[in-house]
C-alpha cells in the first residue's frame, strides 16, 4: 500500500490472528462487524496513524475482533467503508439529505432501519424535493443512523 498504508504489515497482522496459513484463504475468514469513529486518532493494523473511521471486523473461525481503517477494509476486503462514512458526514452537516444506497443497506443488513425504512430510504434517496411527512420521516431515519455509530474513547 502506498500513502503510509503497509499492506505487507496488514497481511502479517491478518494472518497471524487467522488459522489459514495463505493470504487468499485467511482474507475469506474475515467479515465486517461494524464501523465506528475514534474520539482520538488511533492506529490501523497496517501501522497508519491517525485513523478516526475505524471498521471492526472478525475472524470467523477464531472470534478475533480487530479495527482497522477504512482504507484498509476497502482493500482488504473489498468493502466501501469510504461510501458509509461520506453519507454520515453528509447526514451529520445537513439532517435533511440523504444517506446512499451503500449506508442504507448496511443500516438495514445490522438491524439499524427496518425493511420498510430500507424501502423509503430506497424510494425517496434521488428525489430533492419531499413533502413535509416525507421530510419528516428522513430526518426520523438519519437519527437512528447517527445514534448507531459508536464513538469511542473519551466522550
């Protein structure tokens, strides 16, 4: 990795909490938990610093949870972490627009928005102009979302 990401360090750090001895086998014992924001930069497994958008994730076989960076879970994994962190900063400087297609199905793939919240954020997320309800309802919905993510560290 470039920009300060070592991905040779990733891939060691990766595999020695993985029980598959090959990268390409240890990458499929991985799996997203959640994502959250640091109050204080931390640092990614890779050894980047500062990290604030931390994605947690977990080894299925040996129950190792571990936070990474988005970057890293985009090339790790293959996961848009830099998508769902967009539309919560978005969300967070204006409580009116909407969260993207990605954020929505996460949100709902956790149990966050129900599946008829999932449909209304689908259905309204490209229109601009919403009726007062509809409005309402949105606003309802990105409370829940920003309530959802986790800050940690000293509150």
């Amino acid at each position: 990795m470039s920009d300060g990401y070592n991905f040779q360090q990733l891939k060691a750090e990766i595999l020695s909490r993985s029980r598959a001895i090959d990268w390409e086998t240890a990458k499929s014992e991985w799996y997203l938990v959640g994502i959250s924001e640091a109050e204080t930069p931390e640092t990614c497994l890779c050894s980047h610093f500062p990290i604030i958008e931390l994605c947690t994730i977990a080894n299925r076989l040996t129950n190792i949870h571990v936070d990474v960076g988005n970057v890293c879970v985009k090339r790790f994994l293959g996961f848009r972490s830099d998508l769902i962190f967009a539309s919560i900063k978005r969300i967070r400087a204006d409580i009116t627009k909407s969260v993207g297609a990605d954020a929505t199905v996460l949100f709902h793939e956790r149990g966050i928005i129900n599946a008829w919240e999932y449909g209304f954020q689908q259905s309204t997320m490209k229109k601009r102009n919403l009726t007062a309800k509809q409005l309402e309802t949105r606003v309802t919905i990105n409370r829940k979302i920003l309530a959802s993510i986790k800050r940690r560290g000293i509150q």
